[in-house]
C-alpha cells in the first residue's frame, strides 16, 4: 500500500522547493570511450527507499510544508504524512569518512552503510541504502522506517550506530498535523533540536547515479571496471579476483580479433528467477551439441558472497569483469562448438539499473547506459524469458533452496521487477529477443527455436520426436 501511495504523490506533487543545478563533471579517470552522459544534478538531496518505493526528500520553501499544497485534493499524501498508511518514523543516517576522493567517500559509506544494516536488530519496519548529494559528492547512507510504539527501537537502533562510531543522523516525525518534521539526534544527547520541516517531492528525471559516469554501476569498458575495483583496496579479496582476471583477460584486449575467432553460434538466454533459463539453454545446449556457460565463471564464483555484500558499484564491478573472463572461454570454444549462456552483461548492466534506480528517475530508451560495451564479445542472439508473477512463485517455491537477496527484491517488490524488465527491454546493440516462457516446456523450446531461426542460427530437430 505504501509503495503505491509513493507512487502517487511523486505522480502529481509540484516542484515546490528551489531546485539548484549543478554540474558534476568526473575527472575522466578512465575514459568511456564514445558513452557521452548528461552532467547535469540537483543539488542537495537525499534519496529515501521506502519499503517498495523509492521517493526523494529534499528541503523545501517554507510556503510549501503541508501535503495539500503539494498535491491539492490527494488524499493519499495526508495518509502518508501522518502515517496512517505505514511507518511514524524515517531515521535517516549518513556514515562519515576521512577526506578523500569522492569516488572513495562514495564506496567507504556505502560498506559503512551495508555493514550498519547487517547489525541492524530484526523489527518491524525495515531499513533500506540511500544516498545524499551534495554539490559534487554522492555518498551512501541507510535509512530505517518503523512506529516508535512499544518496543524501544530507536535506541536500539542508536546501539548499533555507536558500536559503528556513527553520530550524523535525524529523523523524520510526523507530527500528525500533515507535516513531516526533521529532528536532529546525537548519539550522546538525546535532546531533539527542530531543525527544517520536510515534504514529499516529485522525483528528479534521473537518478545520480546515472548522470555522472563516475558512479554508473553500469560498465561498459574493461579499464573502468577495474579501475572501480582498484578503489576498494581494504577488501583482501579484490587482489584476488583482479589476479586472477590479470591471468585470464590479455591487456591488450581486442574484441575484434575475438569476434572473427566465432566460428559458431553464441546465444545468451536472460530473464529474472525462476524463468526457466536453466530449462531452455539445457535443451538448446544438447541440440546444438553445445558448450554451456555461465556467469560468473568458476574462476570467480567463489568470491560472489564477499563482492555481494558491497555497494551495488562494487558489486557489478565484479559481475563485470566476470563477463571479460567468460568471453575468453567463449571466443574460444566458439571455434568448434555452439555456446549458449546462462546471463551475460545484459543481466549484470539491468541488475545495476534497477537497484540503482526508482520507477520515477530510471533512464529512459535510448540513454547510453543501455549501450553494449565497447569491448566486449557480443553474442550471436540473446533471448528474454518472462513469466507472469504467480507462475515465477510457485517456480521458486518449488526449487527448495533459500533465495537469493535479489530473488527476495524480486518477490516483494513488484516496482523493482518492473524496473528490471524495463532495463532488459531498453538494450541495445544487441538488444533481446523477448520469449513468453510462462506456456509448457515444450511451448517455450518451440518459440525460442522460431525466434533463433530468424536470427540465422539452425537448431537441429529433436531425434527423439
């Protein structure tokens, strides 16, 4: 209910507040080769994730504090402010890191924030990532939502926060006469000093982290992807992984050379949990007589616990460099066999838009972001199974194994899946050819084999039918 309550303020509240516009330029570190991005961002903000929602506070003019002037007649932004509709409270805390970078200010909060959240105690409620912004820094910060009633968790919650040395934090109250009020804390004193009062706003066109470069967790080079994971020096298994990428991906890299090299079909088959891509590329695999790839690699895979427990520019830093591995495997394979995959970089680029974004700031066709990377091997087709929901439950109930953390987002957040499919649909260059794979096995193998066939790419027949 919250979520879609969010949905509709952010649908018709007005820019109350001044919005000032700033230009945040990168240093151009790494070069991304032709990928040009917008470098335009709003000022100071800060990026809340409700529960299914993600919405925007941000400081407003004082004439606009109530919900029916930011959104006349809409009931739904009263049930918000007073919390009749769900949580009393958003604390909001921001880590605070040694002066550096901000490239660096960005990826220490956010493992700050991550680990704050792991510690966190199991109440009703939640706690989600956010970020704030400020002139030419982007960092990571969490925010918690519950009803300060009965149990005492906001000191429960300050518990965890000094364990982490953690001491820049304020809340969100609603005072129950239509306004949100902004209430600082500190972790030694517990008066509470007024500060600004705050209101729901209209989320920005697009988000932070996909007007500047610099924290797109979206790659699409080699260089950049381990450049992003040369910053995150205090995680001993980053030498690891780029030692082993160093022995498996040349340096002098040509994607040309290895797309000559392709004698043979290289299919990708994508789509969320639970779709049947294990199913499908299983039997494309045995009537092709092909090799069956996956990612990450088994070079890699046993570090996919450490590097998901990092922030999301971390996280598909990896996911990336786990495709350049693969592609070796593949460009080589390819010479004498047909290969098909199990995810490839469409998987690992829509992952990092959906996470990164919400319904109202997720970059629209055509941005560069959807664009393949400059040097990576390209498949010969990429096929997109999609299920209804229901069909994708009751596959996963019946796997019996737990779930994923992107699996549980997935379950419980139908805005997430729908930023997902989107991100999915948006590529280009190549982009996927989409398959309805809710029918019987049979159904689905059929359809594929169709849509590969217009593709170019003969699928023996069955000798068994």
């Amino acid at each position: 209910m919250l979520g879609a309550l969010c949905v509709s303020i952010l649908k018709h509240a007005p820019k109350c507040g001044r919005r000032i516009r700033t230009s945040l330029i990168p240093d151009n570190l790494v070069k991304l080769g032709n990928m040009s991005y917008p470098a335009e961002h709003h000022g100071e903000f800060t990026y809340i994730a409700f529960p299914d929602k993600p919405t925007y506070l941000s400081k407003l003019n004082l004439n606009c504090t109530r919900p029916d002037d930011c959104a006349t007649g809409l009931s739904d932004a009263s049930d918000i402010i007073s919390g009749d509709c769900g949580y009393n409270t958003i604390l909001v805390i921001h880590p605070q890191v040694s002066d550096e970078d901000r490239l660096m200010k960005y990826i220490k909060t956010g493992i700050i924030s991550q680990r704050v959240i792991r510690d966190l105690p199991d109440f009703p409620g939640g706690c989600s990532l956010c970020y704030t912004s400020r002139s030419e820094d982007v960092e990571r910060g969490l925010c918690v939502y519950f009803r300060e009633e009965g149990d005492d968790i906001l000191s429960k919650i300050k518990r965890v926060l000094k364990e982490h040395k953690i001491s820049n934090y304020f809340r969100f109250i609603n005072n129950r006469k239509g306004q949100l009020k902004r209430t600082e804390h500190d972790v030694s004193n517990e008066d509470i000093v007024d500060e600004s009062e705050y209101g729901v706003l209209e989320s920005q066109k697009q988000s932070a982290f996909f007007s500047v470069p610099e924290f797109t967790p979206v790659f699409h080079n080699y260089a950049r992807t381990r450049f992003i994971l040369q910053q995150t020096d205090d995680v001993p298994e980053v030498a690891e992984l780029l030692a082993i990428a160093d022995r498996l991906v040349p340096q002098d890299l040509n994607v040309q050379q290895l797309q000559d090299n392709m004698k043979h079909p290289f299919i990708v088959v994508e789509g969320m949990d639970a779709t049947g891509k294990t199913t499908l590329t299983k039997i494309l695999g045995d009537r092709l007589s092909a090799v069956r790839l996956y990612t990450p690699p088994p070079p890699i895979e046993e570090l996919r616990k450490v590097f998901d427990r990092l922030p999301e520019l971390v996280r598909r830093a990896y996911y990336s460099i786990g495709n350049y591995i693969v592609a070796m495997e593949i460009s080589k394979e390819c010479k004498e066999h047909a290969v098909i995959m199990d995810r490839y970089w469409h998987s690992t680029a829509a992952y990092g838009i959906a996470n990164e974004s919400s319904t109202g700031d997720q970059p629209e066709r055509g941005h560069p972001v959807y664009q393949w990377p400059t040097d990576l091997l390209k498949p010969t087709a990429g096929l997109f199974l999609t299920v209804g929901e229901e069909i994708r439950k009751q596959r996963l109930q019946g796997r019996g194994i737990e779930k994923t953390f992107e699996e549980q987002s997935l379950d419980k957040d139908q805005l997430f899946r729908q930023r997902l499919c989107d991100s999915y649909r948006r590529m280009e260059n190549p982009s996927l050819i989409e398959v309805d794979a809710s029918g019987t096995v049979e159904d689905v193998v059929k359809s594929a084999i169709e849509k590969l066939t217009n593709c170019g790419i003969h699928i023996p027949s069955n000798n068994t039918e």
